[in-house]
C-alpha cells in the first residue's frame, strides 16, 4: 500500500515506486564511469594535454561548483510547476550530460593537435557544462526521497534500491567498458574505445532516467513537499548557510558521505584496477572482471543486512556496522599486497591453462577483499537516504522544506570527492616517474606497488575512519527519526486544517505532544 495513512500522516511509497526512483541513482553512475573514471585518461592520452593537467582539472572545476551548486539548489526548492519539482531536472540533465559527452568523447579528438590550445578549451567548457547536467539529475536522486516516503521502514529499502539501481548503471558500464577496449588498439587510450563508449552508456542512462521519472510521478506534487505542502515559505538564499550551520546531522553526513564515496572512487578508479591486475599482476584480462563480478556476489548478503540493521537499529548504526567491517577486512587486504612479489606463491591466479590454479595468496585475497568490498559497496550509497533524513530534520527543526539544497550540498561533495580521487591518482603516478595513466597493457614500474597499496587500501581505510569518527555524533539515530515524522505528520495535519505555521511548531515539538492524553 502507497499513499499517506490518515491515522499516522505517514507518507509511504508503492513497491514500484521505490524500485524504479532510485534507478535516477543508476543513470547518473552510468556517467561517474563513463566520465569520472575516464576523463583523465582521455585527457592525457587521447588529447595529449598531459596527465597533471587532466587530473587537476577534474578537481579545479569543483571551484565553481561552490556557486552554480547552491544555485542549482535554490532553483529546485522554488519549482513548482506543472511537471513538479524533480522530474523537469531529472529529464533537462541527462540531456546535457549526454550531449555534452558525445561532443567531448566524439569531437574534441578530430581537433588538430596543430590547435592545441582548442583542445585545451574544449576539455575545459564541455566538462563545465558536464557537470552542470550532473547536477541538475544527481541531486534529484537525494532530494526527490523527501516525497517519495517517510515511513523509517521504508526509507532503509531505498539502499537496496539504490545500489541495485547503481550496479544496474555503473556495473553495465564497468561491464562493457574492458570487453570493447578489447577491440581497439590500445585500449582505454584509443579514441575509438571513447566513441563506441559513450553511446553505449548514454542508451543505458536514458533508460533508467525514463523508468525513474515513472517511478517518482505520482509523488512530485505539492501535498507531498514538507509540512506546509503548497504554502511552503519561499526560502532566501542568503538564509541557506544559517541553516547549514545549524543542521549539525548535515554537516556530519557530509564528512561520512565524503570519506564513503572517496574510498568507493579511489579503489575502483580505471587506473588503480589497471596497475593492480595488470601491471603488477600481469593479468588483467584473467583478473579484472572475475574479481568485479566475485566483489558484487559478497555484496548481496550486505544489502540484506544493510537493510535489515537499518529497519531495525537505525541508519546510523546500520552504516557504522559494516563500515567497520571493511575497515577490518582491509587491514587483510593490505597485509597481502605488502607481501606481493616474494616469489610465485604471493601473487594472485584464478585460472592456469588446466583450469582453476588456486593458491593460499589468491583465496585469502579473495576473502578479504570480497567480505570487505561488499561491505562497503553495500554502505557506500547509504548516506544518500541519510540526505532525506536530514532534510526531514530540517523540517521539523526550523518548519523549512528546502530538499533542492540539500541534495545539491550533497552532491557537491560527491563531485569534490569524485573529481579528487582523479586527481590522487595523477599525482600519485606522477610520482613514480610516469607522463601518462597506465593502462591494462603498461609494463611494470617500480615503485608502482607502493602507489597501489595506497590508492587501494591505505587511502580508503582513511577515509572510512573518517567515517566512523563523523557518525558517532549523528544525532538521527532510528528512534530520533520516528519521533520527527511523527511531529511533522501532526504539524502537517494541522496546517492543512489551518493552523498556522508558527503555531503548529509550537505545539508540537517532542513525542510526548504527539500522543494522546
């Protein structure tokens, strides 16, 4: 059952509504691969504008999103029109993503290299207008669950949803992308690979954009924005950064969401993977989607429990817990790269030329990495419901309903993150003496094993430590959260009736003014 239950308020979605929403999530990481995983390859070695350059760029653009972003945001808490608050976003940005990537990815390659600084140009302005797009979609994904429910045992299925959705976009992705750098000369450097690349990628997102517009339709309508509905007060810009300082919830999940989505970058980065299996193992082709594709079967059991913990204990506790658990795991994974090259019994092998040829090395590798990569590709997108939570807190904080702002705060923080972790990796290689990324068929450098060390684990074990730290004072734990729909659904009750706003912030505050005496 889907609507809002006249005893409690509580707005709660429809299976399908919850399943096919979150696949926005999926269209969106359909593009962090083509994109973000990419781009600094393509820049360096299919537009030769140097390895440095493409990778600190991709974090330089982040300077600018500190002011579209915000505008974005603002934009969304003021639409209202016809098509509602989220879809017209969802559909005008996954337009300009696609547009501008098959610009980027088919164009900017037939510039002459005589034209240097054209090419130069054209990098800058089309990923500049890259991110717009994904802004304008990305943050749909974290603002649009404000009307989708706010039942609490519902909110938790959204994660499971969501990353069904995100291995749907960016497990395709990682799918296809090495079976046709198989075709092409050279690879992922290979223009060729980048032009049968994005249209690939961008069929997949316009698919899963359509099915997430269906999905959200019935709920992108006044009666489900905040407690105030159609009367909701028209917030000012220059208000947004009070409200920020005042939702610490926000400002912890940001740091959480932050160290989550920066260990999910770096350790799945293209040129991380491509060092690891085939530099350093020199076996990509033989290890690199049989590891994916193991990573994924361990993350199944963590979404059940993911879900479970949350309906349970909390969102918090839920991420918490099996953050932990990859912390742990790591600590394993880390200890078998550091002893990788002691001989032929210290490096991995799943298939020898009579079938499977398993070693000590290769099966606590896997145990490690598989148990910990589940755990966290299982929480890695679990702030993103968070988001709703605290916009929820907001609400009942201050009576304001501002989910644009929220969402675009959100996804700025994914994008600094997502755009740092190309930049780490390109400073990390320059490091070790190397002009260009290394690709699956680059030979083995020294000193290449440290950088990998690094980038896999070190880095990630962090950035969830981080983590940890920021959610130990997450204030909206899963009995915090009932108490805030439920004050919400009787404030929202009471202004339909009309009462006024300031007067049912008064009246109803804590649980406790919610029963009945």
């Amino acid at each position: 059952m889907s609507e809002t239950t006249p005893n409690s308020g509580v707005n709660r979605a429809r299976l399908y509504q919850l399943v096919l929403f979150p696949l926005n999530n999926g269209a969106t990481n359909v593009y962090y691969v083509l994109v973000l995983s990419y781009i600094a390859t393509f820049g360096a070695n299919v537009l030769a504008l140097g390895t440095l350059f493409a990778s600190v760029m991709v974090t330089g653009m982040r300077l600018c999103d500190a002011i579209t972003d915000p505008i974005i945001g603002a934009l969304m808490d003021r639409t209202n029109g016809k098509f509602g608050k989220f879809r017209p976003f969802m559909v005008i940005g996954n337009g300009i993503m696609a547009a501008s990537i098959l610009v980027l990815y088919g164009l900017t390659p037939l510039i002459p290299d005589t034209m240097m600084w054209a090419r130069y140009a054209a990098f800058v302005s089309l990923y500049f207008v890259w991110v717009i797009g994904y802004t304008f979609q990305t943050s749909c994904t974290r603002s649009g669950q404000t009307v989708l429910t706010s039942d609490p045992n519902q909110r938790p299925l959204f994660t499971i949803f969501n990353t069904v959705g995100s291995l749907l976009g960016m497990g395709a992705m990682q799918f296809f992308a090495p079976i046709l750098a198989k075709n092409y000369e050279g690879g992922y450097s290979s223009a060729a690979f980048f032009r049968t690349l994005a249209p690939v990628g961008i069929v997949i997102s316009v698919a899963l954009t359509i099915l997430a517009v269906i999905g959200i339709w019935e709920k992108d309508q006044p009666k489900y924005f905040g407690i105030g509905g159609a009367k909701t007060e028209k917030v000012r810009p220059s208000e947004y950064l009070e409200i920020i300082r005042h939702n610490q919830p926000m400002q912890r999940l940001m740091v959480a969401g932050a160290g989550c989505k920066l260990a999910l970058s770096i350790a799945t980065n293209t040129t991380v993977l491509c060092m690891l299996y085939g530099c350093m193992m020199g076996n990509y082709d033989g290890l690199y989607l049989p590891m994916m594709v193991l990573g994924y079967v361990f993350s199944v059991p963590f979404f059940l429990l993911t879900v479970r913990t949350s309906q349970k204990q909390g969102q918090k506790a839920s991420l918490m817990k099996y953050v932990s658990v990859a912390l742990v795991c790591y600590v394993g994974v880390l200890a078998l790269l550091l002893l990788w090259g002691r001989g032929e019994a210290f490096t991995l092998s799943i298939l020898g030329e009579n079938g499977l040829a398993l070693n000590l090395y290769t099966v606590l590798f896997i145990l490690f990495f598989g148990i910990g990569y589940g755990a966290y590709y299982a929480t890695a997108d679990m702030p993103i419901p968070m988001v709703a939570d605290c916009s929820d807190y907001e609400t009942y904080r201050s009576g304001k309903y501002i989910p644009g702002i929220m969402g675009t705060l959100f996804s700025l923080v994914d994008k600094l993150v997502s755009s740092l972790s190309a930049t780490v990796v390109g400073v990390a290689v320059g490091l070790i003496g190397l002009d260009i990324l290394p690709t699956q068929y680059s030979p083995y450098t020294p000193g290449m094993n440290v950088v990998v060390i690094v980038l896999f684990c070190v880095i990630p074990m962090v950035a969830w430590a981080a983590t940890l730290i920021a959610m130990k004072g997450y204030a909206l734990t899963g009995e915090k959260m009932k108490e805030i729909q439920a004050v919400n659904a009787c404030r929202k009750q009471a202004i339909a009736g009309g009462m006024s706003m300031e007067e049912a912030m008064q009246k109803w505050q804590t649980m406790e003014d919610v029963r009945p005496r």
